[in-house]
C-alpha cells in the first residue's frame, strides 16, 4: 500500500510539474509572439468620415476577412494639427505594437519621413503621398483626376444651365488635380459652358478639409451665379455644398468624392441631390499595401491606382444620371483605363477639350 501511495504522489508530482512546463512554455511563447496590429493614422475626421478617411478603414476591414488573427488601432487628427503632433501620433501607434502601419493623407508627409527614417523595421504606406527613398514606405496614389473626368462629363452632360462649380478643400496640387481632371471633363462635353472654383484653405491650413460651413457658403454662391451642378474635392467640407444643394432644391446638384456619398451623406435626405460621386477607392490601396506586407511581397515606392485597377470611377446611387450618360461615362471609364485619354493635372493649362 505504502508504495502504491508513494507511486500515485510520484505520478501525480510529475503530472503536475509536466502541466507547469507547459503552461510555462505557453506564456513565454504567448509573450514572444508579435502582435498581429495594424496601425492607422487618419487624417481629420478619422474613420467616421464619409472618403478616404473611412476607406482606409474599410481596406482594413477587407484585409482582416483573408488574414484572421489581426487587429486595428488607430487615432485620427484634428485641425489644430502640426508636423510634431502628428509624429507623436504614429510614435503611438508604434508604441502600442502596430506593424504595419497606414498613413492616411497628404499631411503627413514631414512627420512619417522623421518617423520612418528612426524605425526602418515598422513598414508604412501612406494615402495620396509618397516618401522618396525610403525603403519601409510605400506611397499609394490615385490618378484622382480620371474620376474626377468623368464626374465633369456627368455634371456638363446634366447641367440645364451651362455653368458648373468646383470646390477644393485645400490649394495644393493634390486637389489642383481633381478640379483640373472635372475641368477637363466639362471642356471635353462643351468648352463654352461658364466655369467657377474656388479653395476653402490654403497651405498650411488644412482645416479646409473639415469646414462644411466654408463649403455650404462657397456652394450657395456658385448656385446663386448661376450654377446648376457643383462638384466638391473637399473632404467633409463637401457636406456643405450638398446642404445648399439640398436647400436650393430641384434642379441644383452636388456631386462628391472619394467614397459613395449619396450612401454615406450626413443627412440621408442629401441623396436626392448628390448627382454622382467621384470614387478613390482607397481601400483597394490599403487592402493591397496590407496584403503585400503579410505575403512579403512589400516593395517601397509609390503604387499608383487608376482606372486599369479599379482605383476610380463613379457612382449611379440614387439613378440621377441618365442612362445614355452613364454609357458614356463607362465607354470613356475604357479610354481611361487602356491609356487612350490622358487627364491633366493642372486646372491652369485646362483651356480646351481633353482627349
């Protein structure tokens, strides 16, 4: 009986110190593992935002239903932004484990080459921007302007009284390039019709991305000068320019940018007046940066999106664009995507029709 006992503790001791072990391995291996993070640094308005904004989130949304395990931490600017906050911003997101890391906007350009340059092994992509030479950041652009081309068809094949407006969010060449793609596209239609644009912003302001009061105002001028159709590049400040629309009532029309607006309006009531949207689809990019990461097929540079990798195009919520001009459109959408049409990107040398 006694060696019975004895044998039992001895088995059960072993047991025991056998569970520790593996127990023991377990945490340290748990603790040794890398977080499956990744990192997101919005621009103003952060994943809430109707656009780019909310794009980049939906990217990783996508990401994460073909890669199971990862998880998203992200914080968003403000308009009191500078070079320095937004450095301590992605600082943060290292901190907490986040690799790789996406970069949402133009802004960030100063900070993420500081960033990237003191931790060359957190890989970063960064929305309408690249930085040139470093070899953990891949910029991701779009050729804004085709979208932005075949929504100034749509606005010049609607308008009924030949005069249309732009509105950009801030003067750099980044939306320089939307108003000069829309301007190209109304030419193309008729290079008579009356033209008006103007900025909520300029350099280094950027709160004119977030300001739908600037862009209600710019919009109600440009409808009471007779427009008819205004397209806005402008980030939330768009929201705005639907607001007047909206007010103004039948026969003025906004059209808005980057993501389906007409979905993601902030009244549900702006559908009826948002003729068309100009998509970036920035989820494609961010699904494309995210995916290369994890496969280990990342290549520093920029990686440009367009009309051949279903990096733009145009929406039809709502059925407010005629069928002969949506076939138009997609007939030119092929132009745009086999290389025949070439968009300007400078509004200033947008004189004649393009293409």
């Amino acid at each position: 009986m006694q060696k019975k006992t004895l044998g039992r503790a001895l088995a059960g001791a072993v047991a025991a110190g056998l569970a520790l072990s593996v127990v023991s391995l377990t945490g340290t291996a748990a603790s040794a593992a890398p977080k499956k993070l990744v990192g997101i640094a919005f621009d103003l308005g952060g994943k809430e935002q109707p656009g780019f904004n909310q794009l980049a989130y939906i990217g990783f949304k996508t990401f994460a239903k073909t890669h199971p395990g990862w998880t998203e931490k992200d914080l968003q600017g403000n308009n009191a932004d500078t070079d320095a906050s937004r450095a301590q911003r992605l600082k943060l997101l290292i901190s907490a484990g986040a690799n790789p890391i996406v970069v949402v906007g133009y802004s960030y350009e100063n900070a993420l080459k500081t960033v990237a340059a003191a931790n060359p092994n957190v890989k970063f992509s960064i929305v309408d921007d690249n930085i040139a030479g470093a070899s953990n950041v891949e910029g991701l652009e779009f050729h804004a302007e085709e979208g932005s081309y075949l929504v100034g068809m749509a606005a010049a094949l609607t308008t009924k009284t030949n005069s249309v407006g732009f509105i950009g969010g801030v003067n750099i060449p980044l939306i320089q390039a939307f108003e000069a793609g829309f301007k190209a596209g109304v030419y193309k239609v008729n290079p008579k019709i009356k033209y008006q644009s103007t900025y909520a912003s300029n350099p280094p302001d950027f709160s004119g991305f977030n300001a739908p009061d600037k862009g209600h105002e710019a919009a109600l001028g440009m409808f009471q000068n007779g427009a008819d159709v205004v397209y806005s590049a402008a980030g939330s400040t768009g929201q705005g320019a639907h607001k007047a629309a909206f007010e103004l009532g039948k026969g003025h029309w906004s059209i808005g940018v980057d993501a389906d607006e007409a979905l993601y309006a902030s009244n549900a009531k702006y559908k009826s007046v948002i003729l068309t949207s100009a998509l970036k689809n920035v989820d494609v990019g961010v699904n494309s940066f995210l995916s290369d990461v994890v496969a280990g097929t990342f290549k520093s540079d920029v990686h440009y999106f367009d009309a051949s990798n279903d990096g733009v195009g145009f929406t039809t919520t709502g059925n407010h664009l005629s069928a002969a001009t949506v076939a138009k459109l997609n007939t030119i959408k092929y132009s745009l995507a086999s290389g025949a049409i070439v968009v300007p990107t400078d509004p200033t040398k947008v004189t004649l029709p393009q293409g």
